[in-house]
C-alpha cells in the first residue's frame, strides 16, 4: 500500500472564519485574482490549502508595509 500525503484543504467558510470576513469577501478575493485557490471539479467549490492562506496574508502584510 502506498503512503499518500494530502494536503489539508480549506472550504470558503473556513477561509473567511480564519480571515475574519464574509464568505464573499473570500470570493471577490479569488475573483480579482488576490488569492489562489483549487477548484473541485465535481461540485464546482472553491477549496483552498494553507499555503494559499498563508501567501494571501504575506502579501496583503506586504503591501500594507509599503503604504
């Protein structure tokens, strides 16, 4: 038997608990293209993994640096 190493996914919801907004905020993000995300071809919803939190959150702390 194989070892398979998944990744943690996150829903929208999960998402927009973690970032303290609304679940359509988290939408308008991957829309306009600030955030990444993986999208389950089954049923169509948006899926993220922690490293595309995490990037998200780095580069909003870096353009707020900047300001």
């Amino acid at each position: 038997m194989k070892n398979e190493i998944h990744a943690i996914v996150f829903s929208v919801d999960e998402v927009a608990k973690m970032l303290a907004c609304s679940t359509r905020t988290v939408a308008r993000y991957c829309d306009e293209g600030l955030m990444t995300f993986r999208q389950v071809k089954e049923n169509g919803r948006l899926m993220f993994t922690a490293d595309d939190v995490n990037e998200f959150l780095e580069t909003a702390r870096r353009e707020n640096k900047d300001e």
